[in-house]
C-alpha cells in the first residue's frame, strides 16, 4: 500500500510539472489577464514614449499611478525631464494641471476610458479583451499580442502590445498607422504592482503645490521665449493665407488663417501664469500631445508649449487632423521661407 501511495505521489507531481511546463492557449492567456486587471489594487511605473511624426523622433517620458477603482496620476515631460504637466482623476473628477503656469482645468470627462491609451495598463488590457480576433504568439518569456485600436481616427488602427510572461504586466507597445509604420512607441521600465499610496498622491492642490516648487526654474525661462511658431504640415490645396498681430488688453497675439481646401484658424498668445491655482472648467477632453496636454473637441484643440497659448479651430479638419498641426508646430519650421513668403507679398502689394 505504501509503494502503491508513493507511486500516486510521485504521478501527482509529475502532473503538476508537466501541466507548468505546457503553453498557455491565447484563450488562457486572455482569461488570466482580464483576471489580473480586475484584482488590481494598483501600480506605478515609468514609460518613455518616442513620437516618429515627419520622419522625426521626439521622446517624452511619463511617470503613472492607478488606484483602484479609477484614480490615475500621469505626469508627463520632456526629453530632458522638464516642463511637466499632470492628469489627475480622482472621485471630483479628470484635471489637467500646468504646474510652470499655475494652472489647472477640470474635464467633465470620461478619460481615460473613451479612448484606447497606449501608457496605461487598463486600457491595453481592455484592448486586448475587446478585439474579437487578436494576433498572439508566445515567444520566451512574452506574449505578443497585434490589437486594433480605439483612437478617434484610422490613421492609429493598429497596435502591438508586449507582455510579461511572469506578471502580466506590460513591457512594450508600438501604435501603427494602416500601413504599419510604427508612429508611437512605448517602452515600459519598474512596474510595481499593488503599491502604497498616500492621501495626496491624487490630490489636486497637493500635486500642484509639490510640482510649483519643482518647476521654478524651468517655468520662468519658458515665459522668456514668446515667438510666433508656424505649422509645417501641409495639407492639399491649403496655405497661409492671413497673419496678423493683434493687441488685446494688454496681450499681444497673432492671428494665422489657412484658406482652401483643408482650412483652419491658428491663434498664438503669451502665456501667461495664473493668479490661481483654483481649477477652471474646460470643455472637451484631456488630449496627450506628446510634447503636452491639450483640450479637445469635435473642431477645437487648445494647449500650452515653451511659453505660448495655442488655440486652434476648424469646420473642416477632424481631431486627428488638428492634433497633426499641432505636432507640426514643434519641429523645426523654415522660418526664413516663411520670411521671404511675407516679403514677396510685400513687394507685391508695393508694385500694385
């Protein structure tokens, strides 16, 4: 009977081994994961995001929090981890926060849940569940999974997540155009899960507080360097058509409109910082623009950069569109083409 007992022990190990050893099924894999989102008490983790936009590489970091059920912390910066800007959501709602101008608006906004989002966990996860026929392949200590994508736009169609095996937690996403040239790629680094939080991590004040005194330095050389800044993309049949300065109350602004067949209105002012802190209500919703966090809505795109205030409004261009001008307007334009456009006109209008 002994021998009998321990020739079952051994067959019961040996199936234990052997059910570790074989491959999960993608259906398993799925199943695990929607299991693993919904026990999550929370995370932290770092990303660094790189933008290919024109041929172009732009690289912004982004450190995140999530909370259970739905508090998130995203605090957004650039290459050189400078002029920050932060997503809050907490129980009083979704907040943008531009520390450098002391400002701070609320969304009345279902984000992060409207749109897929590339740098959080819930969201690729729901990306994954959602997608009823999912390319998968487990390949070392990964599984790959090519999704489509929940972007207001079809130029964002695709994307490849990469998970860890042992966690279930992300380690890299690449977000594709149609033609499945990479446009975003996200890369993952110190994903801890289930982390302490203290009663400030998603408060507003705090983090606005806590960020001010970070910022100082980087806050007053941004509201040096008012300049106008054109759009370098160009969209078919469309051109600069008006450039005029303007003064309002005190706040010089300048007036750009693109007529043709894809027209649009560009206003460029002086940032200025706020008296308050107190959260001003916007309409829309929290646009990550790579570089920063702008205000969205159907034909409207609103937001902040190196010490300018941009609005930018069109009857005629989607969201995806308008968030393409604005990206645009952070590379390097040919600002002596520009130059010699103005002057041409000029002596033109002097010939006439």
């Amino acid at each position: 009977m002994k021998k009998v007992a321990s020739f079952l022990l051994i067959g019961a190990m040996l199936l234990v081994v052997l059910s570790g050893c074989m491959k999960k099924s993608e259906k398993d894999v799925v199943s695990d994961l929607g299991k693993r989102v919904e026990d999550l008490g929370g995370y932290k983790t770092e990303a660094t995001m790189t933008f290919q936009h024109s041929g172009k590489k732009q690289i912004y970091h982004a450190d995140i929090w999530f909370k259970k059920p739905s508090y998130y912390k995203v605090v957004l910066s650039d290459g050189k981890k400078e002029n920050t800007q932060m997503i809050l959501r907490n129980k009083d709602g979704v907040f943008v926060l531009t520390p450098s101008l002391n400002k701070s608006y609320r969304f009345d906004s279902d984000w992060p849940n409207n749109r897929s989002q590339a740098y959080l966990y819930h969201s690729l996860a729901k990306d994954i569940l959602n997608d009823p026929d999912p390319s998968f392949q487990a390949k070392d200590d990964r599984y790959i999974f090519k999704t489509k994508t929940n972007y207001n736009t079809t130029e964002l169609a695709n994307q490849q997540i990469t998970l860890k095996k042992e966690d279930l937690t992300p380690s890299g996403v690449q977000v594709m155009d149609k033609d499945m040239n990479v446009i975003v790629n996200v890369a993952f680094k110190k994903f801890t899960l289930n982390p302490r939080f203290n009663k400030k991590t998603f408060d507003v004040k705090s983090n606005m507080t806590a960020a001010r005194i970070d910022d100082a330095a980087s806050a007053s050389s941004q509201l040096e360097g008012f300049k106008l800044n054109y759009p370098t993309v160009k969209f078919d049949k469309t051109r600069l058509s008006i450039m005029k300065p303007e003064n309002t109350g005190g706040t010089q602004k300048y007036v750009l409109k693109y007529t043709g067949k894809s027209p649009f209105t560009l206003i460029e002012s002086k940032s200025e910082v706020a008296a308050s802190s107190v959260p001003v209500t916007a309409i829309g919703d929290p646009a990550n623009l790579g570089f920063t966090v702008g205000s969205i809505t159907e034909h409207s795109l609103s937001w902040s950069s190196g010490g300018t205030d941009y609005y930018l409004a069109s009857s005629k261009l989607n969201q995806d569109e308008l968030i393409e001008v604005a990206q645009s307007l952070m590379e390097k334009s040919d600002q002596i083409g520009i130059l010699l456009l103005f002057a041409e006109r000029a002596l033109a209008n002097a010939r006439a």
